[in-house]
C-alpha cells in the first residue's frame, strides 16, 4: 500500500467518524473578537459581506410580521451595493451590531452550491477521498450544506449552456428543496451565523481553502442529491399506507 493511499484512507476514516456522529445541534457560542475574525477571514478570501437579521427568540430581528425567513436576509434593500469585502467597514458593522448575521452577495465572486445536508456529506466525503480540491464548506443547522466556488460569471454562450432551473434566488427557495446554485442576485448566510431555535450556520471547511470551479464539483454533486431525492421518495413510499 503507498504512504498516498495510506494518507487518503486516513483522511477518509476521520472524515467518515467526524459525520457518522453529527447532526444539527445548537452551535457552540463564538465570542466577539472571533465572530469578528471569522468575518474578516471571509472578506479577505473575496467574499463580499453585508449586514442581516438575527434571531430574536424564535423570531427575527427585522419589523416584518411573520418575516418568512427569519434571522436569514439582508437588514437593507441594497445590499448588493453595499456588500464589501472593505475591513475597515466590516469591524464597524460587527461592533456596532453584535448580534447581527451577515450575507455574502454571490454572483460577484464567488458562487455557492446549496445541498440537503445528507448529500452534501457523502458529496464531500466522495470528493476528499477522490483528491479533488475543495474550497470553504459550510453546515446550516436547517438542514442545508454550502460549497463555496468560483462565480461562473457570463459567458457569451450562457443561454445555451447553462440550466437556468438550477438558479436560485432568495424568493425561491421553498422551490428548491434539492440543489441550488446560488449566483448573481442570490446571498447566503456566511459563518458564524445564528438561526431562531439555537441553530446556527459554521464552517466545515474554512475560507483559508481556496474557491474552486464549480464544475469540478458539480457532478458529484448532483449525483448525491439525485440519491437523496430517491432515498426520499422511497421513505414516504414506505410510509404511505398500504391495504392488507
């Protein structure tokens, strides 16, 4: 057996351990001065942040009643504008709000594939094990796992090649429960990040990983989240009743 074998079926039983134990739990609490790091270790990778809601109890911090996605949108209607990876903007908005979630405006540079949690750890699991480079991933205690790539930007041929059922904007996230591809005019929540019942949105794999191209994942990917999708329907199958 070569030591490179031995390295990667190492890699690949703690990776297997470290999920076989895991499920969305309340998260452990990050102080200030390292939701503060976090946050500027995101920008200086080139994510662009903004300022968002946070949970108040089981609701959101905004005036909406009855906001439908609380605790996980921008707190101003120009946040594409306003999205910066500047340090000097960020540290004022992490200590002028210190509750505060924040978003990172994809589409700009960088993207993010958007799993179910289940799929997005044997996605990552299969594409470790396989020596394909994978940049920062994320866990959302809802359920959801990121993978943070390069933006796909605007190719001439965008409209031929590209399946645009797979975007997926803000608004339209209860129509797509499986994969979405978060780009231009789409934001998620960047760790550390809290959600209402104690749940939270931290890093598996950090930003210091550089951005891969997406379509080096993509494959996996999807093929994970058509297992998933089956897995599914062959569970309510199951539990639909049946007549003797």
């Amino acid at each position: 057996m070569s030591a490179e074998f031995g390295r990667r079926s190492g890699t690949w039983d703690r990776i297997s351990k470290w999920f076989g134990g895991r499920r969305p739990k309340a998260p452990a609490e990050t102080s200030a001065d390292g939701r503060e790091a976090l946050l500027l270790a995101a920008a200086a990778a080139g994510l662009p942040l903004a300022q968002a809601a946070y949970p108040a109890g089981y609701r959101c911090s905004c005036d909406r009643v009855g906001c439908p996605t609380p605790a996980r949108h921008p707190v101003s209607f120009a946040w594409q504008t306003q999205s910066t990876t500047d340090r000097a903007q960020i540290e004022r908005w992490a200590r002028h709000q210190p509750k505060a979630n924040f978003i990172t405006a994809t589409g700009m540079v960088h993207d993010v594939l958007d799993v179910p949690l289940d799929a997005g750890r044997q996605a990552l699991e299969r594409l470790l094990a396989s020596g394909i480079e994978v940049g920062p991933v994320a866990e959302t205690g809802d359920g959801r796992m990121l993978f943070f790539t390069l933006t796909r930007g605007t190719p001439e041929d965008e409209d031929e090649w590209w399946p645009c059922e797979l975007d997926c904007h803000p608004e339209t996230m209860d129509e797509h429960p499986g994969f979405r591809w978060h780009c231009r005019g789409s934001y998620v929540l960047v760790p550390p990040a809290r959600l209402p019942g104690g749940l939270g949105v931290d890093w598996v794999r950090g930003p210091e990983h550089a951005l891969p191209d997406p379509l080096t994942l993509l494959e996996t990917l999807t093929d994970e989240c058509a297992r998933h999708a089956g897995r599914d329907d062959a569970d309510q199958l199951a539990a639909w009743p049946h007549r003797g």
